[in-house]
C-alpha cells in the first residue's frame, strides 16, 4: 500500500520485567518518524512571478499509515497534515489548516512588494492517532514538523506597453 511502512522500535515480546506500552512512547516514537515534507506548488510556475502581484502556493497533502513495534506489539499509525507554516522568503509568514489550492481557489496568496529572488518554503504539521493490534484508534498526544524543501522565486517587475492592432 502506497504511503505504508513498518519500523521496528523495539523488537522482542514483552516479558512482566518489561514496561508496558504507554501512548507516551507511541508519541515518541511519532515525533521520530521520518515523515515528508510537503512539495510546495507555485504559480505562476517557473519560478517567476510579478512584483504587486498575487502569487499562488498550495501543497498536495496525502494521509500517511505507518506500522511501529514498540516492545513487541504492532501498532499502526494513521497520520495527516494538520497544519502550515508558510514562509515566503521575504520575512513574512502565515499560519493556515488550509493546504491552499490551485487557479483559480486562490487560498494562499502573497504579494512580493520588491524585485529579487526568494526562497519560499511551508512547514507542515502533522498528528497522528494510533491503536495497537486491533484495539481501538486514540489519539497520539503532540505533533510533528517537517521543514519543507525551498523553493526559489524570482520576482520581477512587468512593463507596460501599449499594443495596437494594424488597420
């Protein structure tokens, strides 16, 4: 199944010496899974966008499952992104639930106000609920923050010109 792992905390069956299994490491073990970044969507594409001039940035979440042993039990894991922390590269930021969107659902927007290049980027966060064997889901305490990749724009400025048809 695509977006499903296992990963093996700590292998071998519980003995009555053992500690039992808490949802205090399961939040542990969540907060240690390498978890995706999200790949931020630009548009206009190609890097380049206009100075005073909406600029589209959107990701496409998909829901995670993973499998963890934790002192011998399988415990499955069903994770999503919660939320984002956008970055735009030019000292603004936004936090949103909203993944964005692409053209025309404009939900995360930024205007550059100079020329340059930037390096925007979007955090996500994530949370998780868990069970373990076929017992019942509960929600893992804590989250999850994954940095994303930078994406480099290069704002410019347009020129306006005056375009007439031939007669």
């Amino acid at each position: 199944m695509l977006g499903t792992s296992t990963t093996d905390f700590c292998a071998g069956p519980p003995t009555p010496d053992e500690p039992q299994l808490t949802g205090g490491m399961i939040a542990r073990a969540f907060s240690e899974l390498p978890l995706p970044g999200s790949a931020l969507n630009v548009q206009p594409p190609d890097g380049v966008t206009l100075v005073n001039f909406d600029t589209n940035f959107y990701v496409e979440p998909r829901p995670l499952q993973r499998t963890i042993t934790l002192l011998g039990q399988q415990v499955q894991l069903r994770i999503w992104a919660a939320s984002y922390h956008w970055r735009f590269g030019d000292g603004t930021v936004l936090d949103s639930t909203s993944p964005g969107a692409p053209y025309p659902d404009l939900e995360v927007t930024h205007e550059y106000l100079r020329t340059g290049r930037y390096g925007a980027r979007v955090d996500t966060t994530y949370q998780a609920e868990y069970r373990v064997g076929t017992g019942a889901w509960q929600p893992v305490e804590g989250t999850s923050t994954i940095s994303g990749t930078p994406v480099t724009l290069r704002a410019v400025e347009a020129s306006p010109s005056l375009v007439g048809a031939d007669r």
